[in-house]
C-alpha cells in the first residue's frame, strides 16, 4: 500500500482503498464495474537517457489518478505515482525508472532507464451523473539503447599482398536490431563505399594493393549510427616493373631522345610499398641513387643505356628497366642554297649536313613545293617563263630546333653584257684572256670563241680565263666571249683584238731653264694585251720610283716622267719612252734641252766694319753692270794666323735682291776671316767680288765730351734759377742780389734774342755776349775746367 504524508492522511487512504476495491484481479486484467468504465492498450517508445511522457488522455477532470509498473517479465503491479489534483505522491521505487513526475494527469520519466522497459496502467476515477466511474488505460513503453561507437579490428594491419585479412567491426551496446556498413579511404584522399557489406565481419580474400587505406565501420539502430575510428589496412607488395619517363618528353623508336645543352630529367617510379629505393645506372656503371636523375647540359656524351633498378627493402626484392636516350644536335650554322645555270633552265642546290639526325630540308619555288631530302636537296627548275627576280626558299627542319631555319635565292639576270680583258702572265711567256659577266644569280656561263667561231674550252662561269702561247703571229686575232644566263635572252658577247703597241709623245723635243722641271711625256695609243711603259735615260738607265731627282707619273695610259732641278751637265740629252707587251716592243724619243740662266752684275764690296766685339760684322756692297738678280750669296774664309786660308764656306744665301748690306754672325775673335759675296740669277752665279778682311770701327771722343759739357750746363743753370727765385722772393736775405734782379732780366731777354740764331746741334760753335755788363764782368771770373773721357766701343 501506498504511504501518505500526515497531512493528506485521510484523503490519501480514502483514495488507495478506493482504487484498491476497483483494483483489477489477480490475472492482470482490469476489473469492469456497473458503471462500465473504459479500457484501452497503447505502446510507446523511449530513448535511454531521454525524456518520455505517458498521457491517460482523460475526457472531464479526473478526481484521482493512479500509475500503475509491471515490469517485462513479472505481473506484480507496483504503484508508481498517485494524485487527486491538490496533491501528488511519487513512490520511491519509481527512481529505477529514471526521474519521475506528474504533469495533471499524465506522467513524465526523464533521464529514462533500462528498467522502465514495461507495462504502465493508468487508473482514473470520475464522477459524472452523480456515480463514480474508473477508467484504465494500458501503456507498453520500450526503452530503446543507443549504438555505442564501434571498433574497426584488423586480424593481420600489415599483410603482404596475396592473403587473407578479417576485419571486424566490434560494438558494446545497442538495441537491436542493428545495421552495419564499411567504408575505404584510399592514402590519396579519395573514399568508397563498400557496398553489400552489412555484417560486422569483412574479409578480404586475397587481399590487394587496391585494398591498402583506411577503413571505417559505421553501426546503427532504431535510435543513431555511429562510425568507428580508421583503421589502417597496410599491403606490402612490389615492387612493379619501373616505369621511365624523360622531360622534355621525345619518343624515338628505340628510346627517348632530347636536345644538346638543354636540362634533361629521367624519372623512375615502381609501386611498390613501402616506397621502392632507386639506383641508376648507364651503359652497366652506377651513376646516382634516387628517383630522379637530373643531366644539367646534354651532351653528345650523355647518349647510352640508362637502367633503373628499383628494390623493396621489407620483401628483399628487386626489379629494373631499361632504356634508350639519344641526344639530338643540330647542324652548325643554318642551311646553304646555291643555283647553278643549266642548258633551259637552273639547278637549286641546298646543302646543310652534319647534326644528328639529318636536318630535313624543302623547297619552295614561286609555283609551289618542291622535292624534300635531309641533309642536301638538289631541284632542277625550267627557266621557261621564269620572270627576273624569282625568289626560292629553301626550309631547313630538325628536331632540337623550335623554329624553321631559311635561306634564299633570288634569281637575277647580270647587267649589260659581257667584258672582255687580256693581260700577259710574267716572262711574257703567255696571253691570258679573261671575260667577265658580274652580277647575275645564277652567275652567268661564258665560252671563248676563236675568230672561226669555235669554241676554246668549256663553257664556264664568270671569270672566264683562257691562256694563249706568245706568238707574233697572234697579232690582228680576233677572239669573241660569248655569255649565256637562263633569265636573259641569247646573243651577249664581247670581242677583243691582239695588238702589238703603238706610242706616241707629247713634245718630241723639250727646253727648260736650270734648275726648273722637265716633263716628258708618252701615251699608248693601242696595244692588246695592255703594254707596260718604261722611261729610259741618255745612258739607257731605267727609271723607277726610287730614282733620285726623276719621278714617274702613271695615268692610266700615260706616263709621264717629272725631271726636277734640271741640270745642265747631268740632265740634258735623249730620253726613250718604252711599250712592252707579249707581241712586241714600241719606243719613241724626246731630247731634253738645259738651258743656263743669263750672268747677273758683277758686286763690290763697299763697307766691311766689326762690331760686337770682333763677333759680328756690317758688310755693305754695291752691284756694277747690267743683268737680272735673283739674290746674294755671302761667303766667308777662316784661318788661323801665320796659316794658309781655309776653304770658302757660305755665310748668307737667303738675301733678297733689293738688300744691299747685311750682318753676319757667330764669328770668333780669335779667327782671321775674309768675305766675298756673288750675285745670282737663279742657279746661275756671278764673277765674285774681290776679297776683303773686316777692320775696327774708327775711335771718336767728341760725342762723349760733348754729352758730359752739356750734362753740366744743365745742372747749373737749374740751381742758379733755383737761387734767383729765393732771393726774389726773400730781398732782405739778400740786399745785394736783389738789386742787380731787374738788369739781369734785362740782359737774359738780349741772351734770349741771341740764342735763336744757333747753329745745328751736333757741331761746336764758339759764341760770345754782345752786351756789356760790368757788374756781370766783375761777377763772372774765368773758369777752367778739365774734362777726361774714355771711350769704348759699342754696338748702336
């Protein structure tokens, strides 16, 4: 029986003995009573740990309410709770349903448990129409257990690849029933779902490198699903056959080939786990462990075999692969073209060999493609209809190269028609005759033709040469060269004709005055082969560039030699001019005339005086006689005294024809000398005049006395005016002086008028007062004065 408080004592036990008496029976079924009360069945679900309410949906307020627990399996009925609206009772058994409590009439399990898993009746008492009506309402809760997270296990984490791998997925709790699924996560990220696995046990039979990753196993019931932690599946396998890649990529039938210079990188990847340890080797000798070789700079050296040897350390085991690498260069320099004339037509030729492999090469012409050939392409092209300046481009290919390399040729016809030239080789012994045609792309092909229009040889391109024997009879020959080029039209050619030499002279007879120049000159009038021109001298002497006073002038078909300075008695006479070529000698003469200048006056020498100390000396000299001038030429003698005279030398020779003195320098006192002087006329000297010595200057001391008296004068004169004005101006000082001031003005006025009538200066004139003064007279006593003057000589 349910306990009460004391408080609600009586109603409490009033209500247990009423739903006691309508309390159904010992069976577990509800009781019916007269009033015929109402019985239903309902089934509810809750979650462990949740919150569940259990509602007796009443229809008019209940006086009491009354809930009833029987558990699974057991048919006592426990009381759980009572209520009659005012107050409530919760039995203290209810707390192994979870926490239990009335909301009116229904009743709330929070927190719920395990043991709430059961049957509840709810009992309601009501009154209506003045009688008490019971109603029951059978409730079936299950309690529902939530999926606890489950655990991925691995019978083998880490098996080699070929066995058999259980994996269960392991969970403590959960209301069944339950569902499981699996899920793989691959090392790369990336995951599947394994579908048709829905039991807690996986097997992987054989197990694969495609099975290494995580895998996960997800549970779940009525209530959750929960997955498990990853658990990592290991294969161990490999390692695989490797595989080589190249960078840059190029396939070759045999292998991989790249370019010289360029960065090359060979990679090596075998599956394999754990990861493969790689070692590379060329033409059998280990060259670097890695992956990944790296060749900084091909070379032509770094073509060979390249093995890759990938081993598994945790199995102990190996495999390798193989291949070919190639390096490719290209040929040096770029392609050549080249176009030779033909008979109709022209020959394209285009040539670019060395490299590996060959460069392929293609034509191009102005009406399409042409034949394609590696390393050298050879096209013949009609030149019917061929317009001038036709371009064809031959296309130069190789692999190592990013671009197309070109090169051109444009056709041309050559200009104006052929030349026709002849030289002799050395020794005269040969006629070379040469024709040429510049100019023209394809050059131009020229045949020497003989004057019976047979051909001399075989044709051939510009220059043409054809050698001849020197023969006399080759003169008056004509020979023709005749050119063909495929752009221009038949009938070009030249002739040229053999010739002895012809000559002839400006001026056959030649006068020049001394020391002026001479010009002879020859001309080639004809001559095939060109002739070689020579001057000779009256002696027969040749004349070249070194000859000195001779110099040779070439023009073109003149020569011209320039006689300088000439000279009587070396340059006068005949001169021959020369022509030589390989058929014979041509000459003509000229005869040179020196004539002498006219003799200039005959000279005197006039003064001839030292001066500076016996150093130097003025010579003067006057001319006698008709004739011209062109100058003076001074000559000096030295000698010792008691010697014989020396040899004549020149002291002056740069004196004009006006001069008529001069002086001469840098003579030494201790030397006699003697000078000459001649006039001329051009080169042409006159007689020299008669020999004459320098002489000392004559002594004079009159300027010298002459400058010391006047020096005097002066000096007194200023200090007696000086004194004159002191006393006129101070008369006491001075009584004396002061009267004799008015006739002395007076007597200077007179010297004054006198002294006008001077003589010139630089003479002596004795002069006298025309006045007489007696006081003046007494005043001035005589005065003798003696003046001493050495003179020495001197320069002006």
């Amino acid at each position: 029986m349910v306990g009460v408080s004391a408080d609600q004592g009586p109603l409490s036990c009033r209500l247990l003995m009423l739903f006691c008496l309508l309390h159904p029976g010992a069976s577990g079924q509800p009781h019916s009573t007269p009033n015929n009360p109402r019985e239903e069945d309902v089934s509810l679900q809750g979650v462990r740990g949740s919150s569940v309410e259990l509602d007796c949906r009443p229809g008019p307020a209940p006086i009491a309410v009354l809930w009833s627990f029987t558990p699974l399996g057991s048919l006592v009925l426990q009381p759980i709770a009572v209520t009659n609206g005012a107050s409530t009772r919760i039995e203290s058994g209810a707390s192994a349903l979870g926490v239990v409590s009335l909301r009116n009439s229904s009743l709330v399990i929070e927190e719920l448990r395990e043991g709430a898993h059961g049957h509840f009746l709810c009992q309601t008492l009501l009154v209506s129409g003045g009688q008490v009506h019971t109603t029951y309402l059978y409730l079936t809760l299950t309690v529902l257990v939530p999926v606890s997270k489950p655990r991925v296990q691995l019978n083998d984490s880490s098996p080699v690849e070929g066995l058999s791998v259980v994996a269960t997925c392991a969970v403590r709790e959960g209301t069944e029933p339950l569902t499981f699924s699996w899920h793989h996560h691959t090392p790369q990220g990336s995951g599947e779902v394994l579908v048709g696995l829905s039991e807690p046990r996986l097997q992987l039979d054989p197990v694969n490198r495609t099975h290494l990753g995580w895998y996960v196993c997800s549970a779940s019931n009525a209530v959750n699903q929960l997955s498990s932690d990853g658990a990592f599946l290991d294969v161990i396998y490999g390692p695989d056959k490797p595989v080589i890649t190249v960078e840059p990529l190029g396939f070759i039938e045999d292998g991989f080939w790249a370019s010289e210079r360029e960065e090359v990188i060979l990679s090596c990847l075998a599956a394999s786990n754990p990861p493969s340890h790689y070692v590379w080797f060329r033409d059998d000798s280990q060259i670097h462990t890695g992956p990944t070789y790296v060749i900084a700079s091909a070379s032509r050296a770094h073509t060979g075999l390249y093995t890759c040897l990938a081993h598994n350390r945790h199995l102990d085991t190996h495999t390798q692969t193989t291949v070919q690498l190639t390096i490719y260069y290209p040929p040096e320099g770029q392609p050549s073209c080249a176009v030779l004339p033909t008979l109709g037509g022209v020959t394209l030729l285009c040539n670019w060999t060395g490299g590996f492999p060959n460069a392929q090469l293609h034509w191009a012409g102005p009406q399409g493609m042409g034949p394609t050939a590696p390393s050298n392409v050879t096209w013949s092209y009609p030149a019917t209809g061929l317009p001038n300046g036709s371009i064809f481009t031959c296309m130069g290919q190789h692999p190592t190269l990013a671009m197309p390399i070109f090169c051109r040729v444009t056709l041309w016809e050559p200009p104006g028609n052929p030349t026709c030239r002849t030289t002799a080789t050395v020794g005269d012994q040969f006629i070379m005759l040469s024709c040429e045609w510049p100019g023209g792309e394809p050059p131009a092909m020229l045949s020497w033709l003989d004057r019976h229009q047979q051909s001399l040889g075989d044709p051939r391109s510009s220059p043409a040469v054809y050698l001849l024997q020197a023969q006399s009879d080759l003169a008056g020959r004509e020979f023709t060269c005749q050119g063909y080029h495929p752009l221009k039209a038949p009938g070009s050619h030249c002739q040229l004709r053999l010739e002895a030499p012809q000559l002839a002279v400006d001026e056959a007879r030649v006068s020049v005055l001394e020391g002026e120049e001479a010009w002879l000159g020859c001309a080639l009038q004809r001559g095939t082969p060109p002739a070689q021109l020579i001057w000779l001298g009256p002696q027969q002497q040749q004349f070249k560039g070194s000859t000195y006073g001779f110099v040779l002038h070439p023009e073109g078909t003149h020569l011209r030699l320039q006689v300088r300075d000439a000279d009587p008695a070396h340059h006068r006479g005949t001169y021959q001019c020369v022509a030589r070529n390989a058929l014979g000698n041509s000459s003509r003469n000229v005869l040179l005339e020196v004539l002498r200048y006219p003799a200039p006056p005959n000279v005197t020498i006039s003064h001839l005086t030292y001066r500076r100390q016996r150093r130097e000396v003025q010579l003067q000299w006057a001319i006698h006689g008709p004739g011209n001038l062109t100058g003076f030429l001074v000559e000096q003698r030295a000698s010792v005294p008691s010697s014989e005279a020396g040899v004549w030398e020149v002291a002056a020779s740069d004196i004009e024809p006006e001069s008529r003195d001069r002086r001469l320098g840098g003579l030494d006192p201790g030397v006699l000398y003697a000078f000459r002087i001649l006039a001329m006329n051009h080169h042409t000297a006159g007689y020299p005049s008669e020999v004459k010595t320098p002489v000392d200057p004559a002594f004079s001391a009159y300027p010298a006395v002459l400058g010391a008296a006047g020096s005097g004068v002066v000096v007194t004169l200023v200090a007696s005016l000086l004194v004159f004005l002191y006393a006129a101006r101070h008369p006491h000082t001075f009584p004396c002086l002061s009267r004799l001031l008015v006739p002395m003005e007076h007597r200077q006025q007179q010297r004054g008028s006198r002294e006008s009538f001077e003589t010139p200066a630089g003479t002596e004139t004795a002069t006298t007062s025309s006045g007489s003064d007696p006081v003046q007279e007494s005043t001035d006593a005589p005065v003798n004065v003696t003046i001493t003057v050495t003179a020495t000589p001197q320069g002006p």
